[in-house]
C-alpha cells in the first residue's frame, strides 16, 4: 500500500482550536484540570471548536467515534456524513500525561499508551475512501503541570495532588527547567517512532489559578503517518 504523504492539512485549525482553551473565563480551566483528567477538557473544547467551524453540511464532528474497521474508539473525527461509510477526513487521538513523570525519561507504561493510540491512527492512515483520499491523522500530546504544592486540605480533592506533590517535592531544578526537561524528554520519544512534527512546537497554555494553585498545560500537535 502507498505511504500517504505528510501535509499540515487540518494542523491549524487544531491549533485554534487548542488555543481557544483561553475563551475559558475567570480561571475556570484551571478549576476543570485540578479536578478532573484534563484529556477530556481539552478534547471537548477542540471538538466543539471544530464543530462551530465546519461549514459543511455533507461533516459532522464526532467524540468517541467508532467503526467496524477500527479497533476502539477514537477521540475526535471529522466524518464525512454525505454516505453511510462516514469515512473520517481527520483522525485525533489526545494523550495527557503530567506532574513532571516524564523527568527521568518517558515511563514504560505512558510509552506503551502512546504507541497504542499511534498504531491505532496508522491503522486508520492506510485506508482510502471511495474518493482515493486518506484521513489525516494527529496525536495531541498534553503536559499538565500544576505549580504549587497541594495543601493537606485539598489532597483529596485535587486529582493526582499527591503525585504532583512528589514530583515537585524532589526537584532540584526549576519549574520551567524540569517542564522543558520532560517535553524534551516526550519528543524524544515520539521522534524515534515516527512521529511527524508538523509546523509547529509545544504549545504553552496558562490555564490560570484555583485554590492558589496554578496550573500549565503544554500542549504537541503531530502527525502520525502510515
């Protein structure tokens, strides 16, 4: 089967659909991520993004789309509903790791999480629709890192507070130095499996302060190809 070529197709507007994380108000994201796996955020805000953009009856935008000749479910699609095939111009899966883990290096488990969204958006690479075209295919990696130690009154509302807690417990570096460390760290990673970067560099996110506790989302857009 062909390679299919590599583009920047669809790697704007996921781009503004990534930054319009900033239209949340009065630290609101901030709130979101401190209690709940910001994978979702995130995923939802560029979904709804897309949706409000698409100016094409013949699309729909999907979360959690599915089909017969896709093993699970994929996070976000751009399907072309003019048929019943509903085959996907735009494939995305998002990925969130956080709380500095990537220090010392990508954790055998996360490596084996990433590659499993990645072989799964290759899958979806090598099929053509009627048309001969192939879906474009992303990974949204994204960094959480919150900034201040969680107080002991918060531990069990914040999630994963006592993971981040140790992680910046231990530092001997700074905040930006250790973020930077492990984004390098997770590219690294993803450029020795094939990862295409695209136009673009890590994208950094101030998602604001709740509860005096201040959090940055980094965010990697890239291309997967077959």
């Amino acid at each position: 089967m062909e390679e299919n070529i590599l583009t920047t197709a669809w790697w704007d507007e996921l781009r503004r659909g990534v930054d319009s994380l900033n239209y949340f108000k009065d630290n609101q994201l901030a709130y979101l991520c401190l209690t709940s796996k910001p994978e979702s955020i995130i995923r939802d805000q560029v979904a709804m993004y897309l949706e409000a953009n698409t100016n094409s009856a013949d699309k729909a935008v999907s979360r959690e789309w599915t089909s017969s000749h896709v093993t699970g479910r994929t996070d976000l699609a751009v399907v072309d509903v003019s048929n019943q095939n509903n085959e996907p111009e735009l494939a995305v899966e998002f990925k969130v790791y956080g709380f500095l883990e990537q220090l010392d290096g990508i954790k055998p488990r996360h490596g084996r999480e990433m590659l499993s969204d990645i072989a799964k958006l290759r899958k979806l690479t090598g099929r053509k629709g009627v048309d001969g075209s192939q879906p474009v295919c992303y990974f949204v990696l994204i960094h959480q890192t919150l900034r201040d130690i969680i107080p002991a009154n918060l531990l069990d509302v914040v999630k994963y507070a006592r993971r981040s807690n140790r992680a910046l417990e231990g530092a001997n570096l700074s905040l930006e130095e250790m973020q930077n460390s492990c984004n390098d760290n997770a590219r690294l990673f993803l450029n020795r499996n094939g990862v295409f970067f695209g136009n673009g560099d890590w994208i950094r996110i101030h998602a604001g302060k709740h509860w005096g506790i201040g959090v940055d989302l980094d965010v990697l857009i890239m291309q997967v190809s077959f």
